[in-house]
C-alpha cells in the first residue's frame, strides 16, 4: 500500500467515523427529547390542565400563555445566484471575441431573522425579536406546527413560506401548540380526549 493511499484510507475512515458519531449524537438527543416530552404529557393528563406561562406580553382578556422561553427566528429568503460562462471563440492563437455569457438563478436559502421571546397562548403565537422583528401568528390559521432536534416549523395558512422556531424540546412546544388549537379551554382538559405520545 503505498503512502498515498494510506492517507486517503485514513481520512475515508475518519470520515466514515465522524457520520457514524452524528447519527448516534442525534439519536441519543432524539430519545432524550421523547422522554422528556412524554413526561410533560403525563403530567398534563394527570393534571387534566396545561399550567399557565409568565409572559411580558401583552394578553387580550380571554387570553392565557401556556409557553413562553427565548427562541431564534429562522424564515427561508430567495437568494439571487449568478453563473458565467464564455460566449466567446478563438480567431487567432491567444485571441477571442466575444465575451462572457450567464445564467440568473434563484434558490431559498434558510436565513436566521431574529433572536427573542416565543410565547404560545390559547389564541395565537407571538415571537417579540430583540430587533424589532415581531410575528404573530393566529391558531386557527396553523395548518402545522413539525418539531425538529432544535426547532420547530410553523407553516401557515395564506403563507408559502415557513416559520422556524428554536425551542430547548421542539415536542413539548409542539404538544402545546397542538393542545391550544384544539381544546376550548388548555386550563381544564377533564372533558377532552387529547392524547399525545411521541416515540
């Protein structure tokens, strides 16, 4: 085997490695993430209640907060991409006319907008950026609300683009989120039949 080839043996290895180790990281974080939430989930039917949140937002008289933590906005953003090529020919040895000729493009692109405040209430979901950059969303218009490892993705009625929301356990704040859309009232779940499990 020459030396060459050890190399990239090695760096093939470390990097077959490296992917297993993430796979397992991520997987180990998914399980946690379950447990937790189930957890959350027991004590909510045991209480037959979802507890109230502190928040600093300004509430209507009908509405209660149910969640509120810090959190960083994410929305994706069309980023115009530019590609050159030669139009140009060859007339003689080390001469060319013509020049160069492109392609415009656009791809989405996810773009962090925000860090602040989510706080998910009975009535909608609110995120106060620390930079003025404020969203609120009604329930009723939530047509999904998919945890990840680290976020949340909110997408919306009338709206092609999504929200990303981080959350310390994307499955509890989507529990919430789920509980506040459809019961009548999150305080007192005794009549209602929400059974949330995740595995």
């Amino acid at each position: 085997m020459t030396y060459f080839a050890f190399v990239v043996l090695v760096i093939l290895a470390g990097a077959i490695a490296l992917v297993y180790l993430d796979a397992k990281s991520k997987k180990l974080k998914r399980q946690k993430l379950v447990e937790e939430a189930n957890g959350f989930m027991r004590d909510v039917m045991r209480r037959s209640a979802l507890e109230t949140a502190a928040t600093t937002v300004m509430l209507g008289s009908d509405e209660q907060a149910f969640y509120s933590q810090p959190s960083v906005l994410s929305e994706t953003r069309a980023v115009r991409r530019y590609q050159a090529g030669s139009a140009g020919f060859r007339v003689a040895k080390g001469v060319f006319v013509g020049g160069t000729k492109g392609t415009s493009y656009s791809t989405q692109e996810l773009s962090r907008i925000d860090s602040g405040v989510l706080t998910v209430t009975n009535k909608r979901i609110l995120f106060v950026g620390n930079n003025a950059s404020s969203r609120t969303i009604k329930l009723a218009k939530i047509i999904a609300a998919e945890p990840g490892l680290s976020e949340i993705e909110v997408s919306i009625e009338g709206r092609q683009k999504t929200m990303i929301f981080s959350a310390p356990n994307p499955l509890v704040l989507s529990a919430i989120v789920l509980i506040c859309t459809k019961a009548p009232d999150p305080r007192d779940l005794s009549g209602d039949t929400i059974n949330i499990r995740f595995e």
